[in-house]
C-alpha cells in the first residue's frame, strides 16, 4: 500500500528513533477513515520517543498526550520543540498504562501503535485501566505486533533465534485478541483485523537499523521468521 503521509518522515534521523517496525506507516494504515475528530484531545498510548505522536498533531490535527513509561518528558519536549510543534499542541507524560495519572474521561480518543500487546492482554484491562479515562462515544484505535496463527505450543525455530518463549509470548492471533476485547463490558468492537500492509517493507525500516536489538531481531527475519508474523488492528468504542 502507498503511505503518503508517512513518507515526510522517512528521513535517516527520524527512523534512527523508531523502536520497532515502522510506526509512521503502521499509524498511517490503521487511521485511515479514522472517526476521531480533528481537534480531539487524544492519548497516545505507549508513545516511545513521540514520533507518533508528532504524527497525530501534524497529519491529523489532535491535541496530543504522549503516554509512556520508559522515555523521558523532557528529550521528547526537546524532539517536540525541534519538530516545530508547542506545548499548546502537544505534552509528554510519563506514565504507566496501567495506572495512567489523568482526569476521568479526559480523552476523545486514545491511539497506541506497536505497544498495546504489552500491557493490553489482561481481559480486565480495558474495562478497569483505560476506558474510564475516555469520553462516552470515544473511539480507540490501536494495532500490535501479532502472531497470523498461535503457536506458542510449538515455536518455530526461526523466531527462536531472535525471542525468548518469554518475548514471544507478547504475541498472539487474532483470535485471542478478539476473544480479550469481547471481554470488555464498557467498549463496542467496531472492527478487529490483520492489517494489509507488507510485512517486510514494515521490518525492513527497522533491521535497517544500526542498533543491538534491531541486529538481533535479524536473525529471525533473515531466516524467513516473518512468515509466522503480521500486525492486527482493532477499533473500539466507548458505549
């Protein structure tokens, strides 16, 4: 598929900051015909180093909340301020998604890329954790890293010479996301799918990377792991 709102950023010093297969274009395919309006005061779940969440102010007008736990406030406000953007457009949080530090139902909307496996998998976190935070009729857009078929019973020895059992258990199939998300009382599944995306275009932005974990997870890709992986979008709401 063509990305053309991600390719702005495609640039040597931006990708150098991705943590993980691209997430400009992984946004880019999982906002389209998006329902949140521009303007929303929207939660960026799991931001990494913010480079999404530039997105979601820049390309589709939100008023954006970076949430994450494990990158500081102020080097993303720095990134933020390089980038052209204001405190009035955007603010880093550090937070744990678990225990986010906001006002009840603060947010339009919430969007997390490439993050919400690793904390999301808990049935009751939806209900318990997150949705409370969001507005009555507000939309959550998410994708994750997942698995086209489990087989967490059998683990291909090609995934194995990159992830631990232990790391890969992080990932699962679209079955059991959509059995999580039923789970949910307060959220109306509006769409559970595999994304369309090429999967090797999506990796290949990050094994192109000159870092000891994008290094790693070569081995696995180079011996065809890939082949057992995809990336799975839901679209929640509210009720």
């Amino acid at each position: 598929m063509e990305y053309p709102k991600s390719q702005k950023y495609n640039t040597p010093e931006l990708l150098a900051k991705i943590m993980g297969p691209n997430p400009f274009k992984l946004q880019e395919e999982m906002l389209q015909n998006h329902k949140i309006p521009a303007g929303s005061i929207v939660c960026d779940l799991g931001s990494g180093q913010g480079l999404t969440s530039v997105m979601l102010v820049k390309d589709y007008g939100f008023k954006v909340y970076a949430a994450d736990l494990w990158s500081e406030p102020h080097v993303n406000c720095r990134f933020f301020y390089e980038m052209g953007l204001t405190p009035d457009q955007i603010t880093p949080v550090k937070a744990d998604a678990a225990d986010l530090p906001f006002e009840k139902e603060f947010f339009d909307a919430v969007v997390s890329t490439d993050s919400y496996n690793f904390w999301g998998r808990d049935p009751e976190y939806l209900d318990a954790k997150l949705l409370p935070f969001v507005k009555s009729g507000g939309y959550l857009y998410i994708c994750v890293p997942g698995m086209k078929k489990d087989c967490h019973d059998n683990l291909p020895k090609e995934l194995l010479l990159s992830w631990t059992p232990e790391q890969l258990a992080y990932l699962r199939d679209i079955n059991y996301w959509t059995e999580i998300l039923n789970h949910s009382q307060d959220a109306e599944v509006i769409s559970i799918y595999e994304m369309k995306g090429n999967n090797d275009e999506l990796w290949a932005d990050w094994l192109n990377q000159e870092n000891e974990i994008a290094i790693n997870d070569r081995k696995a890709m180079g011996a065809d792991g890939g082949k057992y992986l995809n990336f799975i979008a839901f679209v929640l709401r509210k009720k």
